[in-house]
C-alpha cells in the first residue's frame, strides 16, 4: 500500500469529523480533576459501617425535575450511592454540607465498578429542550407503541434522566428544600441495577410514595440485598477523613479491634486518615 494509514478501529463520521474509538484503552490518570471519588456523611458512625461491610450501600434520594419541565412529573426518587470529583484543598465548602466524615476511593476502582459522571444540563440549551419533548412523547405512547423496540428506547430515556441534574436547583436535605450549585459538587454516580438482582424492590419510588418515611423504609431494603451493594477493598481506600482529633482515636481504635484484617492492613488504614480540623487550617 502507498503511505495511507490502515485504521482497524471503528470510526463515527460527522461531516468531515472522525471519532476513532480504541478497544481496551488503559485509565489515563487526570491532570487538572481529582484521582479520587469522595463520599461524605454526617456521622462517624456510618464510616464505621462502610469499613465492616467492605461495601457502600445505595440509598433512595429524590431529585426534582421542575427543570426539564415534563407535565405531571415534578420529583423522582431512585437508588443511588453518590461521589464527588474535587480536589482536597477545594473540599471545605461540599463537607460543611454534607458531612466532614468521608471516605476518598481510586477514581479508577470507581471507573471499573462502573460509577458515572453525571450530566449537567443548562435548562436554555436545546438538549435540554430536546430531551424534556423525546421524555414526554415516550411517556404519552399507547401500549401498543410502547413494544418491542420502543421499550427499550424507553430504559435508555429513563437511564438518561437518572445521570442527569441541572446546573443549579433545589435539593432535599434534611426533610428541607435548599438552593445549591449542582455543578460545583463534580457529581458522580452508582445506580444498582436492580432489574438483575432477586428484589422486588423498585427503580422508582411510586409517585404517592413520595416522602422521606418512603425513602427510608426502601433504603433499608436495599441493605439487606448484599448483591446490590458497592463492593470494596481496603486496598481501593486512598484517604479517610474524621473531623477532629477525637474522631480520629476513636476510628483507630475501631480499625484495630473491629475489623477483620491483617494488622499491617491495618496499619495502612489508620495512615490514611486525614483529620479535617487540622486539614482546613492549610487550605
């Protein structure tokens, strides 16, 4: 052959554009975000668990959808286990709000375990415009329309939404609707995928169901369902992060005689915990 490159991987063309996509491309560590998914709570107490359990379990939160503007649907609620992509010294603000007890995890064990950056949407651009017309015409076909082909059309609209949030919005938390930044907080998400599992547990929360009693009653189902769970090793543990000195015995001493390890893995655990208190004053 002359000098013309011989390309063996598939190529999406658009006009005079080329997407060559690569199988069994390696992780490409990050430069400018995080290496790490950060989960945060309120108690000390819940890292315990996450640390016995070797796993995270999801939980059902609602998510308001007044932005994509679907009659007759204003909130969702589904199973989800959350992280965030920031930085250690850009952290202050996201654990005032949701906890200063967190655990920091390989983004590439985050990557494999198949947890998914979501999908900020600007409520002027026409995705979003486009998306909310698709979302109501799927929900307005007969039964008839909805075989076959068009179901699946449908899991891959409702798979869509579940990734998706808008740039700002309003959040339950605490049984209370606050105003937040959504795109501050680098979102990513574990969805368990329940249709493979033995529950009978469902995606989504009825709609009469709707309320913080119905979301509890759900999430304690799901704990109880170990193959639904985020599985993890300590080895996938980068950081452990307690609020103060106190918390930080506390969870030493808990490492040491509750958790079921080598003690030189143990010993890599407690060097992984980071004090927030003492963090704060370098940031």
């Amino acid at each position: 052959m002359d000098n013309a490159q011989v390309i063996k991987e598939p190529i999406l063309s658009f006009g005079e554009s080329q997407i060559i996509f690569h199988e069994n491309d390696g992780y490409v560590p990050p430069e400018q975000s995080a290496n790490v998914l950060f989960n945060f709570m309120k108690n000390l107490d819940y890292l315990k668990l996450i640390l016995t359990d070797k796993a995270m379990v999801p939980r059902y939160y609602e998510e308001t959808l007044n932005y994509l503007n679907i009659v007759n649907i204003k909130s969702i609620a589904f199973p989800m286990t959350c992280f965030c992509d920031i930085h250690l010294n850009k952290l202050v603000p996201h654990m005032s709000f949701y906890g200063h007890f967190g655990i920091g995890l390989n983004k590439e064990w985050g990557i494999k375990k198949g947890i998914q950056p979501i999908h900020y949407i600007n409520v002027e651009s026409h995705l979003k415009h486009d998306f909310s017309r698709i979302f109501e015409y799927a929900l307005n076909l007969s039964a008839e329309e909805k075989s076959g082909l068009n179901n699946e059309y449908d899991d891959f609209l409702l798979t869509n939404l579940l990734y998706m949030k808008p740039l700002n919005g309003k959040m339950l938390r605490n049984e209370k609707y606050e105003e937040r930044n959504f795109h501050d907080e680098r979102e990513w998400r574990y969805i368990p995928k329940l249709s493979e599992s033995s529950t009978d547990l469902p995606l989504l929360v009825p709609p009469e169901q709707l309320n913080p009693k119905a979301y509890n009653i759900y999430s304690n189902g799901l704990r109880r369902c170990q193959d639904l769970w985020l599985k993890l090793d300590y080895k996938n543990i980068k950081y452990l992060i307690v609020k103060g000195e106190e918390d930080r015995k506390e969870l030493i001493s808990f490492i040491e005689t509750e958790i079921s390890a080598e003690t030189i893995e143990k010993h890599i655990l407690i060097s992984k915990i980071l004090v927030f208190d003492e963090l704060k004053e370098d940031w």
